[in-house]
C-alpha cells in the first residue's frame, strides 16, 4: 500500500502484508491519496490499483464548558443547563446518581438545557462536554451536583367502620 499526501511523493505504508485494514491515526488536514497492488509468495505483483483520495479536515476541539446550573427544582424535577460554548455544535450530558456510574442522559443535542422529572431521592451530579460536527469533543466539565429530597409518604390507619385512627410515615414512624 502507498500514499501520497497533497503533492507530495508515493511513500510506503504497508509492504508483503497480510493485513487487509490499516487504521491512521492523528492524520493532518490535507489531501491523502492511496493505491494497492497484490503480491503473490513469489513476489511477482500486480498493477497498482485505481487511486483512491480522501479530503481529510480537522475541526478544533470546542473549549471545556463551565459546570452546569441547576435550577427548577421542584418535588422529584429539576433543570440542568449550561452556556454556550464556541466551536460548539452539540453538547453530551452525563448523569450519576448516588456515586454510581455516570451515564449518558443527552447525547449530541443541541439544547442547552434538559428537564428532568420523576426522580428518587438521592444526589445527583451532572457533568457536560461541548462537540463539534467532525466529532472531537471537549473534556467533561467540572461536576455539579444536587440533592432530592421527595417527603415521606404517609399512611392513614383505620378502625373496622373506616374512622382514622393512627398515622405512619413509610417508615412505619407513628406521625399521630
């Protein structure tokens, strides 16, 4: 396998290889072209093949976004938001609640603020990387966190005829 870059020379890549992948990595933006040709044990080969071009262009990584607000906190809800980041095209929002694994709750959207309802009790942290369209992303932002705290639940106690006569907490905690 051979490749050219922009104009430059044919240089060799891969020579009596087996291999029928070669990953690049960390290639600078420019034109790439490439061409193959086939090898037999005897080492007679073939022509090369049609050339083949790829464009490739880098787009900077997008800066590291502030920690994100909390706010709207209501029973079970609250709103997670963040500011706008240059170079920015979409934003991934992780999630960990209560010091477990973080986990992806937006990924590549372009909102800047994300609800979330019907949660349990416990801390929440949020965390946020900025991306742009050719993929790099942003390191994850520093962590914010907040705390639910839904009320207890409570249990009306009744005699046979149905009059209240004891009330409990979810606890089993005698309230009155």
């Amino acid at each position: 396998m051979q490749q050219k870059f922009n104009d430059d020379a044919w240089v060799i890549i891969k020579n009596a290889t087996t291999e029928l992948l070669h990953q690049f990595e960390q290639l600078a933006t420019g034109g790439y072209s490439f061409r193959l040709s086939a090898c037999n044990a005897a080492l007679e080969c073939s022509i090369y093949s049609d050339i083949q071009v790829v464009e490739i262009t880098n787009s900077p990584v997008p800066a590291v976004p502030e920690a994100p607000v909390i706010s709207n906190r209501s029973i079970g809800r609250l709103s997670v938001s963040w500011q706008v980041v240059e170079l920015a095209t979409s934003y991934d929002l992780q999630q960990r609640y209560n010091g477990g694994e973080w986990l992806l709750i937006k990924n590549k959207t372009e909102m800047t603020v994300h609800e979330l309802t019907e949660l349990s009790t416990g801390n929440y942290e949020f965390k946020i990387r900025a991306c742009n369209q050719t993929e790099p992303c942003s390191a994850f932002s520093q962590i914010t966190q907040s705390a639910v705290k839904l009320p207890k639940k409570k249990y009306i106690h009744t005699d046979i005829l149905g009059s209240p006569i004891l009330k409990t907490d979810e606890d089993g905690n005698v309230i009155q």
